[in-house]
C-alpha cells in the first residue's frame, strides 16, 4: 500500500521517541517530515536535533491526544504499554484519537517483544507460533497487538507488527552488557542455560523504515538478528572483546535465591528466532548480522 504523494514528503508520527525512535527520525530526515510525541518538554531540543517536530501529548491523558486526528499518513508506535495491569489503554487511547480522523492514515508500525512467546524450550520457530505470554509484561503487549491488528482491519490501515529482542548498541545506555558484566551479575550455567535473541539499534531503526515503505497488511515480522547464543556465551563473548572478567555461572536454584523476578524472568525464557520475513518481505540487509560484528562497532 503506497503512501500519498499529494505532499512534497510524507508526513510520519512517532510515538514513543526514544533512543530507536530518534535513530528512525536521523535516518529519515530530509525524506519525510517527521513529528515526535512527546510528555517531556524538556526532551523537544532533542527531538528537534533529530530533525523531528515536536508535539506536546500524553498517552495517558487523551484529551492531550486530539490534534493527532488527520496529521500524518503513517505511525510509529515504539510507546511501551503501562508498568502494571493485564492491558494496553495507551495503545487504546491513541486509536481512539487517530480514529477521528484516519482518512490521511495508510501505515502503523507497531514495535511489539518476543516476549509475546514465553518459553519455547530453545526451539527455533517462525512468526506463525501461537504467543503464549508467561508474564503480565508480556500479556500486556498481546493486547496491544490485538488491538492494532483489530483497528487496522477495521480502519483499512496498514499494520505491521515488529516484535523485538534485546536491543543493543555501543552508543544505547545501557544498549551493551558491559553494566551487567562490570557489576558481576551471575549467568546461568551451561546445563541451564537460555537462548537469547538481538538486535542492534541502527537495524532496528532501519527495520522500523521498511516495514513503513514494506510491511503487509496485518503482518508480524520478527525483528531479530541471526545470532544464535545462549545467554552465558553472549556474556563471556563480549567478555573476552571488552577484557573483562567473565561472569559467574550459577545454578538455576541459586538464580532464584539471588536475582530479581525481572532478571529471573529473562532467564526463564529460551528460543530462536526465524527472521526470513525481515530479510525477504521488508528486504532489510542487517548491517550488523550477529553481536559479533555489533559489538566490535
């Protein structure tokens, strides 16, 4: 589905315009007029350095959301849904408002998580599996998902589903496991060990980009690299790259008695990624293949 070509550039909202969306603004300036959500005033000279516009709202106050009506031809949700409850009423609220006026309206892109799937025991599977969400985090975003995919059919948008692994990048706070490796956070030993899944955050802002020229209609993509590590081994890889020591292995019965649910929760979940539709629907070459490449820059 081709965006209007009435305008001299096609006019794209991101919501949620964080380090990624700031990578999508750098890298589509100039080709389209970009505006960027945002609560934060203080992050509008930010914003506008990326070369995007800001405009004052919040997801959690819907009478901020009104102008959104009929101001772009595409969307880029990456706004992560409240930290408690089973649902998604920012995702809610932001259909509502772009439904005054969805007319103008061709593309949504909808940066979702792998978290969707729980524990895949470390099978490699595609984006036809079933989710099943383990966590209310993950329960979260399946109705966000729902929620886009239902107001797309309903609507005639274009929606586009990006669901996405750990994000990294040497210049991304908190973007590379240097923290976790100087703090000497344990790591699971090899017998219980996960699969984890990546991508850096230039390829993800490149993914965002084409599933908005790309993407099909109602379609879930994976936005992952080809790595296929387990947790311990990513950590003792970028490890021996940084010369740092490598981290503890520990038991799984010890994880319990020493990190957090969130950190547990992480290490509860293996699987691999098939990321045929990134590379053959959206025809995005990743820059950074593996955690290889992006973690030597």
């Amino acid at each position: 589905m081709s965006l209007p070509t009435v305008f001299r550039r096609p006019v794209l909202l991101i919501v949620g315009c964080g380090d990624v969306g700031l990578r999508v603004a750098r890298l589509l300036a100039g080709r389209w007029r970009v505006l960027a959500l945002s609560s934060s005033p203080q992050r509008f000279d930010e914003l506008r350095a990326a070369g995007a516009l800001p405009l004052h709202g919040n997801l959690d106050d819907a009478a901020t959301l009104s102008r959104l009506a009929g101001l772009a031809d595409a969307v880029l949700h990456l706004a992560p849904p409240p930290g408690e409850g089973e649902g998604d009423p920012r995702t809610a609220r932001l259909l509502q408002a772009l439904s005054r006026r969805a007319g103008r309206l061709r593309r949504l892109v909808y940066g979702s998580t792998t978290g969707v799937y729980g524990d895949c025991g470390g099978a490699s599977f595609d984006e036809t599996r079933p989710v099943r969400p383990a966590t209310a985090r993950a329960r979260r975003r399946v109705h966000a998902e729902a929620l886009v995919r239902a107001w797309g059919r309903r609507s005639g948008v274009a929606v586009t589903i990006l669901r996405i692994p750990g994000i990294y990048a040497l210049d991304r706070a908190g973007g590379t496991p240097l923290e976790r490796l100087r703090r000497g956070s344990p790591v699971l030993r090899a017998e219980d060990d996960v699969y984890t899944n990546h991508i850096h955050a230039d390829d993800l802002a490149r993914a965002c980009a084409a599933a908005l020229h790309r993407g099909l209609p109602q379609r879930v993509v994976h936005a992952s690299d080809d790595t296929a590590l387990r947790m311990g081994d990513y950590f003792d890889f970028a490890a021996d790259l940084f010369g740092l020591p490598r981290p503890l292995r520990i038991s799984r019965e010890q994880a319990r008695q020493q990190l957090s649910p969130l950190q547990l929760s992480f290490m509860g979940e293996s699987r691999r990624l098939a990321n045929r539709r990134l590379k053959s629907e959206l025809r995005l070459a990743l820059r950074y293949p593996t955690v290889n490449e992006g973690l030597r820059g």
